[in-house]
C-alpha cells in the first residue's frame, strides 16, 4: 500500500469540478484508490464524484491518498505529481458574497417608484420586461402525476439521454459554461450516482422516485462544513429538473420576451440560466442561498446582472417594466423619468469609460474635464455628469461617492455666488486625484434660492490636500468677483483656452 499525504488548499473545497479530475484520473487504474480526510475522519473512494464529495474536504483538511493493488506504483507515480502540481488549479476562483447593500446614488435615489434591495451578486446593469419562473418541486410533480409503478427502465433511459444532452452541451460550450456542464457530466456519470437514481423504491410514480432519489444525492452537499459546498447542491436540483423533464411535460421554461429580465422568488439553475440566455436575457432576480452558486459563476462569464433579494417579489408582476442595477443592489419596479434619465446617464457613462484614453499625468485641470455647451436638464443632472466625468477619467474611486459628497455639501448652503456662477465643492477619500471641473451650459438651471447658474466650476479634493481646497476656492472666488473674468469664462472657445486661463488666473 502506498500513500500521499495533502493539505486541501482548494478555496472551494472539493466539490464536483475538482472531484471529476481526481476521479477521471484514479478510473485509470485497477488498484483500490481512497481518499482519507484525516480532519474530519472521513473517507471515500477517490473513483466516484459523488463519494468524494462526501468526505466534505473543504480548505485546510489534512487528506491522504490511499493507493492499494496491483498497479498501486503506477498509480503513486501518476497522482503524487497531479497531486502537488496540478489538483489546486482544478477549481475556479470564488464568487465573492457580497453582504452589503450599497447606499442609492443620490440621483436614483430622487425616484418615486418602487425600489426592492438586494446582493448583486453579479454585476451590471439592465432594463427590461419582468418574465416569471416558477421555481420546481418534484414532489409536488409527482403528487400531479398518475399513480402507477416505479419503471427503472424510464429512470435509465432519461439519465442515459440526460448524459447525452450534458456532453453535447459542454462540447458546443466554452469557457466556464463548459467547465461547469463537464463537471455536472462527470457527476451523472458517477456509478453510485446511477445506482441511488436507479434503486428500487416504494414510490407513487416512477417522478417521485426521481424526487426521493435526488433529495438523497443532496445531503452530502446540504450537509457540507463549507457554505461553497453546501450551494453546490443547487448542481443536484438542476440534474434532477433534467431529469424530471425527460419524465413528464410539466417542466418547461417562460416564452420570453423582447428584454427579458427573469424574476425568480427560488433559486435559478445553471442549466435554466443557460437554456434562457439565448433568447436575450438581460437580468436575474431570484431569492437568496445561492451566492456562491454555479448560476452566479456563470452569469459573472457571460456578464448577466443578477440580483438576490429577500423581500419585494409580491410587488412585481408579470410585464412589468423593471431597471436592474446589480452594482449597487437595486431593482426599480416601473421606473419613472428620474430612474429613466439615471439609466440613461449611466449607460453613456459605461460607453464612455471603455473608449476613454487615460493619461499617466493628472494635473488638477485638464481638458478632459472641461465641458463646453453643456445641456443638463436641471443641477442633479449637472453634478452626475461632472461626477461621471471624474469617474471615466480616474479620478476618483466611486462617481457615486464622489456625488454624495458634492450633495452633502450642498445640503449645508447653496455653492451658487451669483453672477450665474456656482462653485460646488468637496474633500473626500473618495478623490484620488485632486480636480477642477467646468461645465459652461447652454441655458442657465436653477441652482436653489432663486439662483440661476449657467457656469459650475467644481472642486474636487483628495483628505491629503486640504489646505489646497480652501486656497483654490478663495483664489477663485476673489476672480469672480471681477466682470471681465467672467466674461472671459463665458467666451472662452475651447476646452485647451479654458485650461490654460484658469491655469494661469489660480496660479496652478
């Protein structure tokens, strides 16, 4: 008997993706191959997904390769080097759980419709149509169906066409997609997997069987130390609606809409996920529990938004127009013109921060930050769009951020001078690089206090240069207050002469 001792520095444990690659490499030999937990007293053969899934390894365990047989120092000589080198790349870095509800832009946050919170837990940003998709409980299925006899033929025959459809779609698939169809693959293939599908049972019907069978190939994941492993079993709800479907006709997908965005009050699958992308998904709303699930790998690859909420599915309907904002966990239900023009301003700002052309140098004025002719609807609108602008030019960490910071300062005393000029201002850990900003209108907008202002000259300062803040501000106040600087504001034809101006009018 040989051996190999390991510390299971997986981030996910082993789970099924990780398990199909020891286990498609231990098949290949006749000696007796167990894989030992040495952590938490467990053990199970290292040639079945589903056993070595059991042993609950998670990161950290102390395991042991045990090899016994006739071509045991083959078998050492080709597991030891896989082992060391290549078992901890089996697995794909893990989807973050995000826990915290982010504040509302301060923008989106003036919306009068009705906003539901959540965990984005994979990000983006999408407008569509609600579509509806009813969660599946095989048990309730099966109570449906007829009454009759447990047919194992049925059973076989849908995980031998179940098998099929998982290899076809993994080899059309790419990427992560692929990965996760071949690891479902492997797992369907697994002989105790067939055998607990396949046992005799004392059931209503051949569905309820199914359902019976898969509530036991889930307790190993349900069961699981690991908070990973335990939504892997979400892995083991999707083969079984697989296989459920080959059963009986009850199980079918939405006919989806143009801009579908599927709402969900259980939890999606993957293989839901990727059946409904096709046909233009833009979003996923579903309950919690799944954070860490496949669903959300795959929707991260592929860029799909998708939120998970508690509470507030009772408040959206079938059509109802929805806006998704995973980035910040915000569902708006009928969104009115304010979320409407926020949707808007941030999908221009998403455009323009992929076709941006950053400098290494970041003066604290530059042209990139000088807007000429500027149409706002009204301030709300004119400070996003400058808090925006620092965002695309990285200078801040968050626009958002950088925006609450100008409002709160707003809050306090209007930063209108007159003159059809404003100043608004902060210092925040939101700037990392100290800016001034000008935005020159083509209509004046209000301002507050019966002011009207047609120049913003914004300061944006980093907590490092707080002694800047106050001289920039004074300097320029004091040059307002002269006409003929004004006038040279105002005239001034391109972003380049305005730089150069204030450059030289501030002393910068």
């Amino acid at each position: 008997m040989l051996t190999i001792s390991f510390r299971c520095q997986l981030l996910n444990g082993i789970h099924a993706r990780p398990a199909s690659a020891l286990e498609t490499r231990a098949a290949a030999f006749h000696s007796a191959i167990t894989l030992i937990n040495v952590t938490k007293s467990r053990e199970a053969s290292a040639k079945s997904v589903l056993a070595l899934v059991s042993a609950d390894v998670t990161l950290g365990d102390e395991c042991l390769l045990q090899i016994e047989g006739p071509d045991e120092a083959q078998a050492h000589a080709a597991l030891a080097p896989f082992i060391a080198d290549e078992f901890n790349e089996c697995d794909a870095p893990l989807a973050q759980q995000e826990t915290t509800i982010h504040a509302l832009p301060v923008f989106l946050a003036r919306t009068t419709s009705q906003c539901v919170r959540g965990n984005g837990v994979s990000p983006g940003l999408a407008q569509g149509i609600a579509v509806q998709l009813t969660p599946f409980d095989l048990h309730a299925l099966a109570q449906a169906e007829p009454a009759g006899d447990v047919e194992i033929p049925l059973l076989q025959a849908a995980l031998q066409r179940v098998r099929q459809q998982l290899e076809d779609e993994a080899g059309r698939a790419t990427g992560e997609a692929a990965s996760i169809l071949d690891a479902q693959s492997q797992l369907l293939g697994d002989e105790a997997v067939e055998e607990i599908l396949c046992a005799p049972r004392e059931a209503r019907n051949t569905l309820a069987a199914l359902a019976c069978a898969i509530d036991e190939l889930r307790l190993p994941f349900r069961d699981s130390g690991s908070d990973y492993l335990r939504q892997r079993e979400l892995d083991i709800e999707d083969l079984g609606l697989r296989l459920a479907a080959c059963l009986t006709s009850r199980i079918t997908l939405p006919v989806l809409t143009q801009d579908p965005i599927i709402v969900c009050h259980g939890r999606v699958t993957p293989g839901q996920l990727l059946a409904l992308r096709s046909a233009g998904l833009q979003g996923i709303v579903m309950g919690e529990g799944a954070e860490t699930s496949h669903t959300v790998i795959l929707a991260r690859a592929l860029g799909i938004p998708l939120l998970c909420v508690v509470q507030g599915f009772e408040q959206i309907n079938e059509g109802d127009a929805l806006m998704l904002d995973a980035r910040c966990g915000v569902l708006v239900i009928t969104p009115d013109s304010q979320a409407n023009r926020w949707f808007t301003l941030e999908q221009q700002k998403q455009q323009r921060m992929t076709t941006a052309i950053m400098a290494d140098d970041k003066p604290a004025i530059a042209p990139a930050l000088v807007l000429l002719d500027a149409s706002p609807v009204d301030k709300s609108e004119a400070i996003k769009r400058l808090t925006d602008n620092l965002h695309i030019q990285q200078r801040v960490l968050s626009g958002d951020d950088a925006e609450r910071a100008i409002w709160q300062r707003e809050e306090v005393f209007t930063t209108a001078l007159g003159f059809s000029v404003a100043i608004p201002h902060c210092k925040s850990p939101a700037i990392t690089h100290s800016s001034i900003s000008v935005m020159r209108l083509t209509e004046p907008v209000a301002w507050g206090g019966d002011v009207d202002v047609q120049l913003i000259i914004m300061l944006t300062i980093s907590e490092h240069e707080a002694d800047r803040h106050m001289r920039i501000f004074s300097a320029l106040a004091r040059k307002l207050m002269h006409e003929s600087f004004r006038q040279q504001l105002m005239t001034v034809a391109t972003p380049e002469a305005m730089v150069t101006m204030l450059s030289a009018e501030l002393g910068l």
